[in-house]
C-alpha cells in the first residue's frame, strides 16, 4: 500500500550538502566511475538543449555519480536500472521538466508534494530528489500500474522496485514513494486524488506539483483533469507522447477536459514504438501536425483558474524525426514570476502557445 502524505511528514530527510555541479568536483569516484562519468558529461555536451539546460545537465552527471556509489556492489541492479542510451535520452527529455520545477520551488516557501504519474522506473522524481532543496520537499510520489503491490512478490511482468525499496529505501535526499495506479480506470484516478491530490497539509502546504513526461495517448487527458478537479495541484508539468489511438476516430467520440469538447477524428492517428525502439506506422514527420493540434486541445482543456496560467512551449528534445517537442506548463491562481521568467529566458527561440 502506499504510504500517505502524514508519512512524508515523519520522514526528515538527512542534512546534506549543496549537491556539486561540476564533474571535476564529484568525490571519491569508484573504480571505473570517473570514465563513465566523463562519457555521460560528453554526451550530454553533444545533446539537444545543452546550451539551455547545461546547469541541468551538470547536476544530472553529479547525481548519477551518487547513484552508482549508492548501488556500488550492487551490478545486476545497476545493469537493469541504468543503460547508458536510455540515460542520456532520460535525462535530455527531462530536462524542461527539472528546471521549470525548480525554478517554481526556489520560489515557494512551503514544501510541496511531487506526483510523478506514469513514472517508469522513476529517473525523474530520483534526479529532481538529488536536485532539489530537501527542505522544500515532503516527497515525490511515484505513479505507475507497473509497479508491484507493497504486499506481494515481484514479477516479471512488474518494474522492480529494488533501487527504491529495502535498504536503498533512506538513501533518498527526500522520501520517494511507490504507488501503483492504472490513469485509465475512474476508480483508481479517485484513489489517486483522494489519497495524494486532496488533504492539504496545514499552512505549511505547498500543495502537489503534478508531472507527465512521455504520457501516451489519452493519458494526456487524465493528467489535465487531475490537475483541473484538484485546487492542491498548484502545478502541472506535461509532456505528452503517442496520439490517442485510431479506434477512438472510429467510434466517432468526442474528447472533453474542463469546458473543453473535441473531436478525436481531429487528432488520433495509428502509430508507435513496438519492442526494440522500432517505429511501427506512418512516417513520424507525417504526423507532427496532429501532435500540435493534440497539444493545442490539451492547453485549452486545462482551467488554470483566475489569475493562473498555462502553455506550450516548444524545447527540441527528439531526434532523428522525432515531432514530440512539446511541453504543457500550467500553474494555478497567482503566477510565480520566476517560473515563468525561467520559462522566457530558455525559450531560444522556441514556440510558445500561451493562455491566461
């Protein structure tokens, strides 16, 4: 079961010191760990939004430097939790993500809730844990169907948890949190508002920073809608992924979020990665107009109330015909100056699609 937000409060994360954002500044590397820190820096100087989010970047490289003296004995669950391609896209992908939260929690003086939905195996609410003042933080909540029930035994079919639970549990700068939850069931999205989205914590509460990076298809839908029916979620972060699939053009339905109603003929689309990263549909190009029409549906779906904001913004994260560039940032009531600041100054040129 998952433990509830009066845990987070009991939970004192250990005093630590300023995270080091520089590679040459990493302590005590183990044997190997330099080189690989090196190779990791290296890719991340040639990735898409290095001269925007080098800060980003940096702290990325010192962070999984921790990591692997955090796992350090530990090889199968290092091997099963770090390939070094799906790291470097983690990170890059992540990265609009990172800064804008940290800019919005630099700037809020309570401790806020962090809600990760369809986390994967969590990289980012572990990198924002590393990154993150911890006296900012009550604890990031991991939100995925894949994870295993805290009862039962871990499966194949589950993501294993082993880098978050046992003995790796207290590592954590702040307190993370596994919650096992299916977005596409109403039952579980009232479980997952009632027992995380809902309670405020007292004057202390800097209410729930609600993230989406690499939601696929209606997914999208339920994250705007978690964030509209819930005044606690003062922040929403998402980057939506796949098109909602052809069958719903299909049955002729309709999409609707807040006072928001489209049709999905407008934006559904056949198309997706199968097993080994093998594109599986019409070329990824031809489908980069609907993905803008399905951002564009999505930002005006979300009620940001008076006062609030919410946008897209364009940061070139994909390659090799990569369309999904899009990020959604929505804050609701009065708007945090450098939040958005932080959103104009990385902007480069970039797209933005703005509301309120």
């Amino acid at each position: 079961r998952a433990r509830s937000s009066l845990v987070f409060e009991n939970m004192r994360p250990p005093a630590r010191a300023t995270a080091p954002r520089l590679l040459s500044s990493v302590a005590v590397p183990a044997p190997g760990e330099f080189a690989f820190l090196a190779w990791l820096e290296g890719e991340l100087a040639e990735a898409p939004g290095s001269d925007v989010y080098s800060d980003v970047y940096a702290d990325a490289v010192a962070s999984v430097g921790r990591w692997r003296r955090r796992y350090r004995g530990n090889q199968a669950l290092w091997r099963r939790l770090l390939r070094p391609e799906r790291l470097v896209k983690e990170i890059v992908e992540t990265a609009p993500v990172i800064a804008a939260v940290r800019d919005y929690v630099a700037a809020e003086p309570r401790r806020v809730t962090i809600v990760d939905l369809c986390c994967g195996k969590g990289y980012l609410s572990m990198l924002l844990a590393e990154m993150l003042p911890t006296d900012r933080v009550r604890g990031c909540v991991l939100v995925d169907n894949a994870w295993p029930r805290h009862d039962v035994a871990v499966q194949d079919k589950h993501i294993n948890p082993e880098h978050l639970w046992g003995r790796y549990a207290d590592a954590w700068p702040v307190p993370l949190c596994t919650s096992k939850i299916d977005l596409k069931k109403r039952c579980s999205l009232k479980a997952l508002g009632e027992r995380w989205l809902s309670a405020e914590e007292g004057e202390e509460d800097g209410g729930v920073l609600l993230l989406g990076v690499h939601l696929c298809g209606t997914l999208s839908l339920r994250a705007v809608e978690l964030f509209n029916s819930h005044p606690r979620c003062t922040f929403l972060a998402l980057k939506p992924c796949c098109l909602p699939p052809p069958v719903h053009a299909r049955r002729g339905d309709f999409f609707e979020i807040g006072r928001h109603r489209f049709a999905a003929a407008d934006v559904a689309a056949a198309g997706g990665f199968q097993a080994g990263g093998v594109w599986r549909g019409p070329p990824r190009s031809h489908l980069a107009a609907r993905f803008e029409r399905w951002t564009g549906h999505l930002l005006q779906g979300i009620e940001s109330g008076q006062g609030g904001a919410s946008a897209v913004e364009e940061r070139r994260v994909q390659v090799r015909g990569g369309f999904q560039n899009a990020f959604i940032f929505a804050e609701r009531g009065a708007r945090t100056p450098r939040l958005w600041d932080g959103l104009a100054a990385r902007r480069a040129g970039g797209v933005t699609r703005l509301r309120g």
